[in-house]
C-alpha cells in the first residue's frame, strides 16, 4: 500500500518537496486513527495530543507560495498579532478522520492546527485560549445543530394547534428562529467549503475573524439563537404540546348527521342522480336489485330505522361494496351525502342507514358502538371489541344496509379492514358510502371508481352565491354591488367558499364594505373556524412536515403561475426543503414530494398541457393563510411598505406601477434575512445596476434569486451572497463575461442565464463544487447523472465520479475552466 502511495505521490508532489514527507503524515494520521478506537478512554489522544502529533510531521518548507497573514484577537483587552506561515501541502487532509461526524468538524480541526501551526510572538498560553475558544465555539454549534432536530418535530405539532392565537404567534417567532439557526449553520458550512476547496493555500485570518464576528466578546451569537430555540420551545410545551398522535380540534371539525341544515342543496342534481345509481338504487319503487318484490315491516327504534323481513331467495354477500366520494374541503361532499341519505328512493331501497363522522380520529370501538345504536337502538356504554362487533355482525346480519363514513382521513389499511370485518353476511345490494378529500383513503377503501366531486358550474354558483349573501329575496340588488360581486367570484365553485364570503358580505351592504373585501385577498379576511379557508387547512396540517414546507413555500408565486415539476423541484432542493436520503438523488425525492402534492390535489394538471401544473385559487389563499409571515407578494406600489420585516420569501411582480427606482427607495436592508427574491421588473438603468449592488450588499442570507441585470453585467459583490444556490438571470446583458468574483459561490447548484451570450468564463469556474447546471447563451453544463448531494456536502461532482456534459454554441472566451476538460465530462458537443 505504502508503495503504491509513494509512487502516485511522486506524480503530484512538487519538486521543493520530498513524497516522504506526506507518507510520513499519512502513516501517522493511521497511528492516530488506531489509537481514537482504544476501548479505555485514558488511553485515547486528547484533542492537544493529536494537534501535537500532526504538528511533528510538519514539512519545513520554504516555498514561494507560502502566505503571510495576520489575525487579529481580542482577548482580554489583549491583541493578539500573529505571521501565518503555510503551505498548501502544510496540514494533511486526513484530518476529518479524527472526527468526521460533528458539524463542520473539518473546518474546525483546519483552523486548530492552523493556530497551533502560527509563528508569532504570542506565548503558547494565548494560542491555548485561542484554541479552548473555537473548540467550545465547535461544541456549541454541534449543540445547535442537534437542537433544531427537535425543534423541526415542534413546529409540526404546533401546526395543529394554529386556530390558537398564542400558539400561532409562538409558531411565527420560533419558525423564525429556526430560519436565524439555519443561516448561522450555513455560512459555518460555506467556510468548510472553502477550505475545502482553496486547502492551505486559504489563509487563516478570515475565519478566524468570521468566528469573531459570531462570538462578538460576551455576545455569542450561537448561544443567543439556542437560548431563543429553548425559550420558545419551553412556553409552546406550556401550551399542551405534548408528544401526541395529532387530532383535530372538535371546534375546527364539527360533528356531522345525516340530518341536513341545508334547507335545500343547489346544483348538484346530475351528482346526485349518478351516486343513486351507482348505489345500486333501482329507478323501479317496486323492486329491488333483482327485480323481486320485498315484503317489509317496520320495528320502532330510537333511530327510527326500517328492519326488513327478507325473501329466501334473496341472496347475502361476504364483503360489500365500498364508493369514494373525493373533493378538496369545502366542495359539498358532506351536503351531497345528506341529500342522498335522505333521497326517499334510497331509503325505500335500504333497511338499514348508518351515519358515522369519522373525521381523523378512526376508534374502531366508537364506530361500532355507533353503527349498533343505530341499528338495534341500544346504548352500550361497556363491552369489549369482540363482543361489540358480533352485536353488530347481528344486527345487520341478512340486511340491506347502507354506511356512510363521513370525512374520513385514516390511510391505514388493517384499520379499515378491522372495521369492515362484522360487515358480513349482509343482503346483496348493501354498500358503504365514503367522503374524503384523499385520494389516498379512497384508494385503501375503494372496491368501485371513486367519484370525484367537482366545484359548482358558474351559473350555479353565481345563483348560490347570490342567496348565500341576500337570501331567497334577491330580486333588488343595487347594481354597484352585483358589480363588485362578479369580480369577487372567482371562487372556482366552492359552495362553503360562497358561504363564507356570503357571510362576511351580507354583514353589511354599504359600498365601501364591499369594495374592501373586493380589494383584500380571501386570507386577510376574518373567518371563524368552519369557513373555508380553515377548513382547507385541515388538509394543510395533515401532511408530513416536508410537504407542509414545500407546499406553503408556493405562496410566493402568483395565482394561476403555470409550474413545472422539475423546475419547482430545484428550487425546493436549494431552498433546502428536500430531506436527504442516502444514495436517493434529492432532486428525484423532490419529485415525488411533487407527485405527492398533485395526489393529493393541493397542484392540479393545466388543462392544456400534461407536464404543467397549477394551484387551485382557494389552495393558494390557504397557502398564504399559512405562511402569511414569511412569503410576500408585491403587485403594485404601496404593497412595499406591507412588506413584514423578516420576510424570507418576496416576489415582485410586474405590470403593476412598481419601479426599480421605487425598491431604491425601499429599504431592503430591512428585510436582510430574505432567503427568495422573484423580482420580474427589467433592470436596465444605472439606477437599476445600484439596485443590485445594494442587493448584493444586505440580503446575505440569500439562497434563491430570479432577476434581470443591467447592462454591466453581475457585479463583482455578489461574492457576498455565499449561500447563494440558485441564480436565474431573466434578460440579457451587454457585459458578456462573469466576474471572477463569482467564483466564490460555493453553494450555487443552478445557474440560468439562457439569454445572456457570455463569453469570458473565469478560470475559477470549477471551484463551483456543487454547480449541476450552468446554462448560457453560449455555453450549458449539466451533470448527467445527479447523484445524492447534500447541500452542505464538499466534494465535487467529479469526485463523487459523476460526469458531465458541456455544449458550447459561439464561444468566443480564450479559455474554459477545469471543470470542462474532457476526463471530466461524460460527452462534449461544440
């Protein structure tokens, strides 16, 4: 082994420097790794053992490429003047073997050596509070790192109980906080990434003073974020959070019957008509099923229910029919299902009917006990789960029945059949009738076609919007009003969105009310919990927190946007809302959180195009409901000054009467923790080309923008947006070369600049170690094959042995970067 080294290391190793010496270093990185796996820990290295053991295989080199620096200390009033003397090969890059698992271990055991390594005046007392200093700076990052995994699990849970108005603004404050602790972690991780790109040729000086800037003398800023994380977590517990299987507040999710409240259900005749059908009801009064009249008496019960005497030619079944009703919240499943229960040809057909709200609590126990009152009309208020289910097992033993399992959430398969399991037995033609906004459920529970529930026709809803607002006397309406009331129906045919507006309109009939609610969005208004946007909100809660985040993160785009799946998906993985799965590609674990989504109709398929998508108004207005803190849309002028302070996610539209000169104006160094920024207006002007410096200036958190340039192309300060990732330039410029600046940007995954003709690439384009796509006017870079990389990962994609593909159209540049040499690319086309 050693000798292959050797020889490998002769090719790669200077001619100042001798390949003994990195032998020596890697033989004693090995003895140090050997000795960490001791069983007892007091014969285990300490952490000044192992700096001392690296240090003595120190090449004495006196190279001309060595760096001279000097960092800057304040400790104890003291300032603390060091040279830096190192060489690029000076400190072995094994160093992550001695504590590869701890966050940013590498970048911290770099910058220990670095200390111990400096020649300096200073005495080694000052150099060992040096390093006490930035290990307990390492432990206390790891310490948050580890705390943000539970607070991830407390921001789900507390999602449950949003209709709370404290705990909602606990939310706000502790998802913010969670932001702060993610941007910290991440210019750690930028650092990491640099030295591992730059090695030793970086100097010391820089880290040391970002370090500085963390810990601030008595003001940590690492610390402070934890306190707040603890803080917050503490009093949100307070609230009754406790470790749960969540549930629905009964106040946002009333009981249901099948005793309608609707005094009369419109529009839904040809629905209606087509469920009887399906529910095997014949058209003929005097027959059932199979065309053979029934003799039928009827037995007095607490639930006035009809007990039949059956025909002996009247055949039983082992398993019955099962029909999905499937909506989005709010499009009338529940009403339809009322309607039909009390249909007088459905009853005349079954002789039994039984009504179960199951909401998201499925109690096996509970449904039975109700399916038995119902049916015999006992009271049990005892009895176990067997004996429970042969009571019902008997009472609808030879009958024909029809369940509905109203609102039902629960995915679980064996739970489903557990319930289903006393249903046996029963006359042919019997059936059960679900309603379920999932289509999940509907695929577990289904034996037919679900049936999928549409909203209301126009003319339909425009009618029932009328009367939800003026009632059945709706022949004099000021004609003003009927005019804002066509603008405001964009509703897409939601019967309890026509409720709730109807509600909030009819409360007065003044003009200026009216022209109010017209001006504000559907979720600035004030709703009670059974109006439609909390009801749509159920649907929120009730996904995975990842789904959750990259659903409420489509609040930034505006109504009708037109999406593609792959493109939303790489801006999900830069936003870093995809979760990492070993050996998975996070861009292939976005799409099927994409396709996820879609299944569960939060996106809905364009009509004129199957690989489009869009989000339905009424979902959109949830998902701003939802993330109304942290995405904000600015349509026109005064929107700006409506923008919340600690936004992390802005769009700006235009067609509007917004200019750039008017985000000049704006002080955006307010919003400084702005993580998106979507702004479609065309920089052009000298004013505009400011607008981007400033941009480049203050929003340093900044992982995703979309944005035109002026004329001078990207200035030379977006090197200041290290956690830059994404970087989409909408028009082109006349400065045809990238500065070299940008080269800096170690994070960045997806560069778009497809009308930009640029034809000076830096040299140091191939230090972009996460870079997957660069695409130009001129020039397109892709990985093929895009494995498992994390965003906070180091190594480069030819590291992972990936391969590329580059195309070059009119490329008038002198020179390509490293990165698109032939050995690192799978094809090139010119």
């Amino acid at each position: 082994v050693i000798g292959s080294l050797r020889n490998r290391l002769r090719e790669i190793t200077p001619m100042h420097m001798s390949p003994e010496i990195r032998i020596q270093q890697v033989q004693q990185c090995i003895s140090i790794a050997l000795k960490c796996l001791e069983p007892e820990s007091n014969k285990r290295p300490t952490s000044l053992d192992i700096v001392q053991s690296l240090n003595a295989v120190e090449p004495k080199c006196t190279s001309p490429g060595n760096l001279p620096s000097v960092i800057e200390k304040d400790m104890r009033n003291q300032n603390l003047h060091s040279q830096v003397n190192m060489n690029i090969f000076n400190i072995p890059k094994t160093i992550s073997a001695v504590n590869g698992l701890n966050e940013c271990a590498n970048l911290f055991q770099w910058v220990t050596i670095a200390i111990s390594s400096l020649k300096s005046q200073s005495n080694e007392t000052q150099k060992e509070r040096l390093q006490r200093d930035v290990c307990q700076l390492h432990s206390d990052l790891q310490c948050l790192t580890d705390t943000l995994l539970g607070m991830y699990n407390l921001i789900d849970r507390a999602e449950w109980r949003i209709h709370d108005h404290y705990v909602a603004e606990l939310l706000s404050r502790l998802k913010h906080a969670v932001y702060d602790a993610e941007d910290l972690l991440d210019e750690f991780r930028w650092y990491e990434k640099k030295v591992s790109v730059q090695g030793n040729a970086i100097s010391v000086e820089p880290v040391i003073k970002f370090f500085q800037s963390v810990t601030q003398g008595c003001f940590n800023k690492v610390i402070a974020i934890q306190k707040r994380l603890n803080n917050l977590s503490k009093q949100l517990e307070k609230q009754g959070l406790l470790p749960a299987i969540p549930k629905f507040d009964k106040s946002s999710r009333p009981e249901t019957s099948f005793f309608s409240i609707e005094a009369k259900m419109i529009g839904r005749d040809e629905e209606k008509k087509k469920l009887i059908m399906l529910l095997g009801v014949p058209t003929n009064k005097s027959s059932g099923p199979s065309g053979c009249k029934r003799k039928r008496r009827v037995s007095s019960s607490t639930s006035n229910q009809v007990c039949a005497t059956i025909d002996s030619n009247e055949a039983t079944i082992v398993s019955v029919r099962v029909l999905p009703i499937v909506g989005i919240g709010g499009v009338g499943k529940t009403t339809l299902a009322y309607d039909i229960c009390n249909n007088s040809k459905v009853k005349g057909h079954f002789d039994l009917i039984i009504w179960i709200c199951v909401s998201d609590d499925f109690d096996v126990k509970r449904f039975t006990k109700e399916a038995i009152e119902q049916t015999s009309g006992k009271v049990l208020e005892n009895g176990n789960l067997n004996s429970l289910q042969l009571a019902l097992a008997n009472s609808v033993n030879k009958k024909r029945f029809l369940t509905v399992l109203d609102d039902m959430w629960n995915e679980n398969e064996q739970h489903w059949k557990h319930f289903c399991a006393p249903f046996k037995n029963a006359l042919q033609g019997s059936m059960m009738l679900v309603t379920t906004r999932s289509p999940k459920v509907a695929d577990v529970v289904r034996t037919m076609d679900p049936f999928p529930l549409e909203g209301l026709k126009d003319d339909v809803f425009r009618k029932f919007f009328k009367f939800c607002v003026f009632g059945p006397n709706s022949s004099n309406i000021d004609p003003q009003l009927e005019q804002i009331g066509e603008k405001i129906l964009k509703l897409r045919g939601s019967p309890l969105a026509a409720k709730t507006l109807g509600r909030l309109l009819g409360m007065s009939l003044e003009l200026a009310h009216w022209d109010r609610s017209l001006k504000s969005q559907l979720w600035e208004l004030q709703q009670k919990e059974t109006d439609i946007l909390p009801a749509l909100r159920l649907s929120y809660m009730y996904l995975p927190l990842y789904l959750k985040r990259c659903f409420s993160f489509c609040a930034v785009y505006p109504k009708d946007y037109i999406f593609k799946k792959e493109d939303l998906v790489e801006i999900w993985v830069a936003e870093g809302l995809v979760e990492h799965h070993p050996n998975i590609s996070l861009h292939h674990t976005g799409g099927q959180y994409f396709e996820e989504l879609a299944h569960l109709s939060f996106f809905q398929k364009y009509p004129r195009s199957h690989k489009k998508y869009v989000i339905h108004d009424l979902m959109h207005d949830m998902a701003q409901l939802v993330s109304k803190d942290e995405c904000f849309i600015v349509k026109e002028k005064n929107d700006l000054p409506k923008i919340p302070q600690n936004v992390r996610h802005l769009s700006v539209l235009k067609g509007g009467d917004v200019q750039c000169s008017d985000l000049l104006k704006h002080d955006m160094a307010q919003h400084r923790k702005l993580l998106t920024l979507f702004c479609h207006l065309s920089l052009k002007s000298e004013t505009d080309n400011t607008v981007m410096e400033k941009w480049c200036n203050e929003l340093l958190c900044m992982r995703v923008m979309v944005c035109s340039i002026a004329k001078w192309g990207l200035p030379g300060s977006i090197s200041n947006m290290k956690l830059l990732r994404y970087l989409q330039i909408l028009h082109s410029s006349l400065c045809k070369s990238l500065p070299s600046e940008f080269c800096c940007l170690y994070n960045m995954q997806i560069f778009y600049a497809v009308t930009w003709q640029i034809d000076d690439i830096p040299s140091g384009f191939g230090m972009l170690i996460n870079l997957q796509k660069f695409e130009s006017r001129t020039c397109r870079f892709h990985h093929r094959h895009i494995h498992s990389v994390d965003v906070r990962e180091s190594a480069s994609a030819t590291d992972k042995g990936q391969r590329g593909q580059f195309r070059i159209v009119d490329y008038n540049g002198e020179s390509l970067p490293s990165c698109t040499h032939p050995q690192n690319l799978e094809q090139i086309h010119s």
